[in-house]
C-alpha cells in the first residue's frame, strides 16, 4: 500500500505540472491572438491616418486627382474592413472548433468516468458476492468440523467404553479361574485323602487275606465270622472309593480343560485389548491433530475475513471518493476541467480495483483448497475409526 501511495502522490505530481504547463500554453495562444487583433486594427488605423493625409495632399491637386484618391481609399478601407472580418470570422471559427473539440473529450471522459464507476460497482457487488460465498463456505466448513469432531468423541467414548466391559469381562474370568483354581485343589486333597484310604483298605485286605493264625476254638470261629463280614464291607467300600475317585478324576478333568480354555480365552482377551489401545492411540493422536489443524484454519478464516472486511471498507471510500470529485468536478467551469488528471484518476482507479480483485481470487482459492483437504481428511479418519469398530466387534464376538 505504501508504494501505491507514493505512486499516487508521482502521478498527482505529473498531473499538476501538466496542468500547469497547459495553462500557460492556453495564455500563450490567447495572448497571441490578441496581439495579432490588435497588430490589424493598428494597421487599419494606420491606414486611415495614411489616407487622411493622402486626402489632404489630394486637396492640394485639381479635381480629377481628388476624385481618383477618395475611389482609391474607399476600396483600400473596404479591403481592409473585408480583412477584419475575415480574421474575426477565422478566430472565431477555430474558437469554436477548440470549444467543441474540449466539449467532445469532455462527454468522453464522463462517458469513461461512467463505465469506471460501473466496473466498480460491478466489482464490488463481485466482492460481496464472494464474501458471502466465502461465509457461506466458511459456515460448511465450521458445521463438518464439529460433525467430525462429535463423531470422534462418540467414537473414543464407544471405544473407552468396550475397552471398561473388556476389563470387567477379564477381572470376572480371573476371579473365576481363581475359584476354580480353589475347587481344584480342594478336590485334588480329597483325591489324596481317598488315595490313603484306598491304600489302607487294600493293606487290610491283605491282613486279612494272609494265613490264619492258631487262635483258640471258641475264638476262631468268632474270628472267622467277623473277617467275612469285615471283607463284605471293605468291598463295597473300595468300590464306593472307586467310583467317587473315577468322578472326581472326571470332574478335575472336566476342570483342568475348562481353566485351560479360560485362560486361552482371556489371553485372547488381552491381547485384542492390547491390539485395541495399539491402534486407539494413533486415533487419538489424529483427533488432536484434528484439534490443532481446525484451530489453525479458524484463524487463517477469521485473518481472511478480516481482509475482506479492509477490502470492503476501501472500496466504499474509494466510490465515496469518485462521488466527491464528481460533485466538486460538477461545480467548476469548463476552462478548469483537466483532461490529464482525469485520465490519470481513472487509471489509478482501474489498478486499484484490479488489485483487490487478484487479493479476493487469492483468498478465494485459498478458502477452496482448504475446503476440499477438510473432508478428504474426515474421510481418512471415518475410515481408520470404522476399521477401529470392526475390531472392537471381532473382538467381543
């Protein structure tokens, strides 16, 4: 802006000394004319002088000179009062000439001034058109950012959340596996338990399975009768031991591949919650990227508005401006009218606008490619975030 106004003040310079320059030209040519007006009515002076003395010398001679010298300057006064018109016919010819001639570039310029004002309201109503697409396009842009943004919350919430049920899941299998992990083991000292009164019963067996010994008579028999019914009752015992031995062995079985699968199961668990935060964290880190991207644009929208607010605000002084020089050209005579300066104003005018329109075009294009890398951007995340889900759901499947 400094160089236009210094370019401004140049041409201001050039335009009052042209001025100048064309004023005393215009003297100059006025001056010369009535020197040339006054040089012929001081020769037809002169020639009237010439003949009042060429009359009386006239008087002095006989009557037949006398007649011939008053024919001769009739005709000479004739001839010259002729030549008077005619150069007064001439000056005034070429003075109406010229004056037609400044009338004629004077409807031009207004012609010209005319259009620049017309070009300029043309660009103006341009500017606030592309104003209000860039509000418009700005307004888009603010409403996709907090869609995006909103989905992104919703989206980590969801993931937060299924990441909590996962934990809860894992800590209810743990404390499952721990219990079982009892049972187990309480099972495992009644297997041992029943084992020593297994290999008790079979070490009764065989004592009483072995020969007998020399017992009196009267006790032999007592003896015999008390070991069948010992052997009776020890048979059904290790029977009895032996199927609950068969179904605990079944249960520990049974036990053994449960807490095996549990453990499968919550390994899996962790490592799909692990799977999970791996690719959580760079979501996470693109939102906030996303944060500082939407911050950094909001700013260069709200320096663009700015700058179409100066733009704005310069045109409008600038058509007040023209207003004012057309009311102040309007009020002074047609000898003050400088076809340079106008000429020079317009031209100054046409750069001007110009100008601001290459800094709208600019500030539009800008807008334009930030507008089409903001949903390209929203897609990629859409994306990584949909893939995120789809895990999520392999996972608690």
């Amino acid at each position: 802006m400094d160089a236009v106004q210094m370019a401004n003040e140049e041409l201001r310079a050039k335009l009052t000394s042209i001025q100048i320059e064309f004023q005393q030209e215009k003297s100059k040519g006025l001056l010369a004319a009535v020197g040339r007006l006054g040089e012929l009515e001081f020769g037809v002076q002169g020639m009237g002088t010439g003949n009042v003395f060429l009359v009386d010398n006239l008087f002095c001679s006989d009557e037949t000179d006398d007649f011939c010298g008053a024919y001769f300057v009739t005709d000479k006064l004739s001839f010259l009062t002729a030549l008077l018109a005619e150069a007064r016919e001439e000056a005034r010819r070429a003075f109406d000439g010229e004056r037609l001639r400044l009338q004629q570039e004077i409807l031009e310029l207004k012609a010209a001034r005319k259009q620049a004002e017309e070009a300029l309201s043309n660009c103006m109503q341009a500017d606030k058109t592309k104003a209000a697409d860039l509000r418009a396009a700005y307004q888009a842009h603010q409403d996709e950012v907090h869609r995006i943004k909103r989905e992104c919350e919703r989206d980590i919430r969801r993931l937060m959340d299924e990441i909590k049920g996962k934990d809860r899941v894992i800590l209810a299998l743990e404390k499952e596996l721990g219990v079982q992990t009892g049972q187990t083991q309480k099972l495992l000292l009644q297997k041992e338990a029943l084992d020593e009164q297994l290999v008790q019963v079979r070490e009764a067996e065989r004592y009483h399975g072995s020969p007998k010994r020399e017992l009196p008579p009267g006790i032999g028999d007592m003896a015999e009768l008390m070991g069948v019914q010992d052997q009776h009752m020890d048979e059904r015992d290790v029977r009895r031991f032996q199927l609950k031995i068969a179904e605990l062995n079944s249960v520990i079985r049974k036990l053994e591949d449960r807490n095996t699968l549990l453990a499968d199961e919550r390994n899996e668990l962790l490592k799909r919650s692990r799977e999970t935060e791996v690719q959580l964290k760079p979501l996470v880190e693109k939102n906030k990227r996303m944060n500082k991207k939407n911050e950094d644009l909001l700013q260069s929208i709200q320096r663009m508005e700015e700058k179409i607010k100066n733009l704005t605000r310069e045109n409008v002084e600038m058509k007040e401006k023209l207003s004012a020089q057309a009311s102040l050209k309007r009020h002074t005579s047609l000898n003050d009218l400088s076809l340079t300066r106008d000429e020079q104003e317009i031209e100054f005018l046409r750069l001007q606008v110009l100008e601001q329109q290459h800094v709208i075009d600019d500030l539009s294009l800008v807008c334009l490619h930030e507008h089409e890398r903001q949903p390209s951007v929203g897609r990629h995340e859409t994306q990584a975030l949909g893939m995120a889900s789809g895990l999520q759901g392999d996972a608690a499947g």
